[in-house]
C-alpha cells in the first residue's frame, strides 16, 4: 500500500499529562471505519492493523477515533530503555525479537513500541523483555485495554 492511500487520523488522550493524544497512520475503509497502519506509543487496548470506528470532529480536524471496531490479533508492548545504549545498540537489541515476529517503532530513541504480530510469539517476546527488565537495561509494560479506562489505561 501506497502512503497515497493513508491518512492521519487521531486519538484524544486527557488522562495523559505528557501528550494529551497521538496521531496513527490509517487506511480509510469508508463509512468512518479506517485500518490502523502504526504501533501506539502512548495508547492502551489498540494495536497495529486493528479496525476503528473515527469521525471528525468538525471538517477542518482529522478524525478522531471513538472506539476499536474490529480487533485483528496485534498485541502492542512498550518499552523504555533505562541504559546509556547507543540507538544502535538499543535497535539491535530489539531486532532479535525479530524471530518471533515482534518488530519495533523508535519514538524518540528511548521510548518503543513493539508490535507482535497475530502468529508471532507474544508469551516468549516478554519473557526477553522480563529478562532484559531484570538486567537493568530497560523497562516493558504490556498495552492491553484496562478495563474501564479507556485508551488512556490511567
């Protein structure tokens, strides 16, 4: 898919002091319904590929997205790193997720995203993780909805 074919859709965040909201890539399905096409970094209970239902707000503003429409198997895992690692080191380290077809996003050299694909190895993917947590290197969090919360999870 062509990026011709994507457009920016939106996601309010209130509870989250730090960004107040993030911005996805989308591929638009019609009737208000798009594909998201990038990992949240900030979002919790929606991931990469899932179906949302969005409207904008007036007709000068991206859409805005109001719930999870259809849910395509993603799980989404973030990830700060807590070392002095190079960005080089840090992608490096997280490329050897690879092999359980879990592939990350860089936000801003410390924080991550890791999308884990429908057939890919979640369990196994945070037990690299777990481990990696105890040796000081980073910290992980799972990004699965809370219940009741929302998209912020706070």
């Amino acid at each position: 898919m062509s990026e011709e074919n994507l457009t920016k859709i939106h996601l309010d965040l209130p509870r989250n002091e730090e960004v107040g909201g993030e911005s996805f890539w989308a591929e638009d399905l019609g009737e208000n319904l798009y594909r998201m096409r990038n990992t949240p970094f900030h979002a919790y209970g929606i991931n990469f590929y899932d179906i949302v239902l969005a409207k904008p707000e007036s007709d000068d503003l991206k859409p805005s997205i109001l719930k999870v429409h259809e849910y395509c198997g993603h799980k989404t895992l973030r990830v700060i790193f807590l070392n002095q690692a190079s960005a080089q080191e840090r992608a490096s380290l997280l490329s050897q997720l690879n092999q359980f077809k879990a592939y990350h996003e860089n936000a801003d050299g410390t924080l991550f995203a890791i999308d884990v694909e429908p057939e890919g190895d979640y369990g196994e993917v945070c037990n690299w993780l777990y481990r990696w947590e105890n040796e000081g290197i980073l910290s992980y969090e799972t990004c699965e909805a809370r219940e009741g919360l929302g998209f912020d999870g706070e």
